[in-house]
C-alpha cells in the first residue's frame, strides 16, 4: 500500500506546432501537433503518497520548490486524486537532464513522467489514451511524450468535456526512417515570456493567428504522407515552413512575442548552407531561441559541427527518435 512510483519520460519536438489553447483550463489546443520523442534529456519522476502531510512537496532537481511551479504540480495532483477518487497528499521529487523553462521541453517529458508516476501511485489503471489525456492537462505537449517515435495530439472537437476526450495523443505510422535531430543550446536560460504568456498573446493579438492554424492542417495532411515515405527532404521542408510561420505568427502579435535571437538567425543561415551544400537539414525552432536542426543520421556529425561554427560556445546535441514514458521500477 502506498509504495512510492517513479516514471520516465523523454521530452519530444514538434514537427507540426500547436501554438494556443481554445480552453486553458482543460488544455484544449486549437490546432492539432505532431512530434518526435527524443532519446535525450529524460526526466524521472517519483511519487510517494504521505498520508500525514497536510500539503504536496514538490522537489525539483533535488529542492523544494514554491510559487507557480508547485502550483502547476498540486493542480495536476488534485486532477489525479479526483479521478482516483482519494485525498491524500504526495511528495513528488523530479529530476530533469535538461535546464526547465529553456524552451527545450522539459514540461513535455515533466508531465508526461508526473503523469504516468501519479497515476500509479494512487492506483489509476489507465490506458496509453485515457495517460496522454491525463498528460495534457498538465502541458498540452506532454501528451504526446506518453508515446515514443513520431505521435500526434488531436484538437479535438467542440468543447468542455468533449473536447476533454477527444484531445489526446496517440502514434503516428512511419515507414523505417533514418533520422537525427541536432540540437543547438543557444540559450539554456528561462525564457522571456512564458508560453502559456506567449500564446495567449498571439491568439489574441495576431492577425495571422486564424491562417496559420488553417495552413497547420495542411501542413499536418502532407506532414503523415511524407512519414509515411520515410521521405526526409518533405518532413524537413514541412516541419520547417511550420515552424517558421509560427514564429511569424508571434512576431505579428501585439505586443510581438519574438523567441528569435541573433545566434538563432545565425544557426537558421548555417541550415541554409548546408542545404546548398546538398546536405538534407531543416530546421524548426519552438518558444525560445534553440534551433532543432532534422538530418540523417550519417549528416548528424557534419551537422553538428556547422552548428557549433555558427553558435560559438553553444553547446550541440545529437538526439535521434526516442522511447514511450515508461514506469521505472528502480
Ligand atoms: C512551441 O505544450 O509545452 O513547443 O501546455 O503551456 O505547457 P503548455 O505549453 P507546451 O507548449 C509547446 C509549444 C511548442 C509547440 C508544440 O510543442 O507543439
């Protein structure tokens, strides 16, 4: 009774963004997003009910923490204990491999990790589907880091509890697919504006908003075909023409929401380059300044290298497609 659970999950990038919630306190996106689970940068996550404490602890990296972080955590506690039907408060302690807040998704590998331990621990028996529903009321990307390789979550339709089932994450069919993701650190520090900040802001403000979600379906149509293929050269040009139209879409807002940062448009020529050199690389960037850059995995070193020259001092990461959260049995 009681016995502590522990999770791990890997963060993902999305291929497809979703950029805004049509419900953001059922995290319903607007648009539907389609991502690549990494074999880098896990996060493990344990959580021990204390059927003595009076409120939830919340250790991340090895400290309390407080302020709006806990509270992200607590709210998603109290979601798992409704659905488990119990009271009692937990100690969660989570480690991430990768800097939170930096843009490189360690919300996504949090809470589909929080997701999985929580559920375990109080007892919820829940399928990959009913998890990743579970996952994205915790961050909408986190639904997808339930599965590994390529997934996507789904909109879902209308709204309150029918967009609550239908929005969910689940796998995306690819034929065998040779490919890398170089990532470049540009900057491992929090980010200006949040995302939740930085959403609501384009949804709001940006007179592009409603065009470029309609050009995210199309995009997410020809996106399935292309993996489908295992076709690397139209993934890449998708994914990128995605990313660079979200980017805009901010960028249009008022006031604009820019994540862009000179070592960015520095690492977006190098991409250009290579490609001019016949190498396949594309780039997608997501809410801060790092750029993913998709390869082969033969190009990944060259990549890498291109990279490194670019950003002076940034460190740079191969990752390839990942595994599925997972319980840790310890
Ligand atoms: C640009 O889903 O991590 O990476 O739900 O507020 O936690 P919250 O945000 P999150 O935002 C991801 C934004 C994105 C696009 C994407 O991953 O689809």
């Amino acid at each position: 009774l009681n016995r502590p659970a522990t999770a791990v999950a890997h963060p993902n990038i999305a291929l497809i963004k979703y950029w805004g919630k049509r419900d953001e306190q059922l995290m319903i996106p607007y648009a539907d997003s389609l991502s690549m689970t990494l074999d880098v940068f896990p996060t493990t996550t344990t959580v021990r009910i204390d059927s003595g404490a009076a409120a939830d602890e919340v250790v991340l990296d090895g400290s309390p923490t407080d302020g709006e972080r806990r509270q992200r955590v607590v709210t998603f506690l109290d979601l798992v204990r409704k659905l488990a039907g119990r009271t009692e408060r937990a100690c969660v302690d989570t480690r991430n491999s990768v800097p939170t807040g930096a843009g490189l998704a360690s919300s996504a590998s949090g809470f589909a990790a929080l997701a999985l331990a929580g559920a375990a621990a109080y007892g919820l028996d829940l399928d990959t589907t009913a998890l990743s529903r579970l996952a994205r009321r915790g961050s909408v990307s986190a639904s997808r880091s339930v599965f590994g390789g390529f997934a996507m979550c789904h909109a879902g339709p209308g709204a309150g509890a029918a967009a609550d089932l239908g929005s969910y994450a689940e796998p995306v069919p690819v034929a065998p697919f040779d490919v890398a993701l170089v990532i470049a650190i540009v900057d491992a520090g929090p980010k200006a504006v949040s995302s939740r900040e930085g959403m609501r802001r384009t949804v709001r403000t940006s007179p592009l908003y409603p065009s470029w979600v309609a050009s995210g379906r199309a995009d997410l149509a020809e996106m399935r075909a292309a993996l489908l293929q295992a076709d690397l050269d139209a993934v890449g040009e998708i994914a990128e023409r995605n990313a660079l139209g979200m980017h805009a879409t901010m960028l249009a807002a008022r006031p604009a929401v820019r994540y862009l940062a000179p070592v960015t448009v520095a690492v977006l020529d190098s991409v250009l380059r290579l490609r001019a050199d016949g190498v396949s690389a594309y780039a997608t960037m997501d809410a801060g300044p790092n750029v993913k850059v998709l390869c082969r995995r033969a190009d990944a070193d060259r990549v890498a290298d291109t990279l490194r020259d670019a950003a002076p001092g940034c460190a740079v990461v191969v990752a390839g497609p990942g595994p599925a959260a997972r319980p840790d049995p310890g």
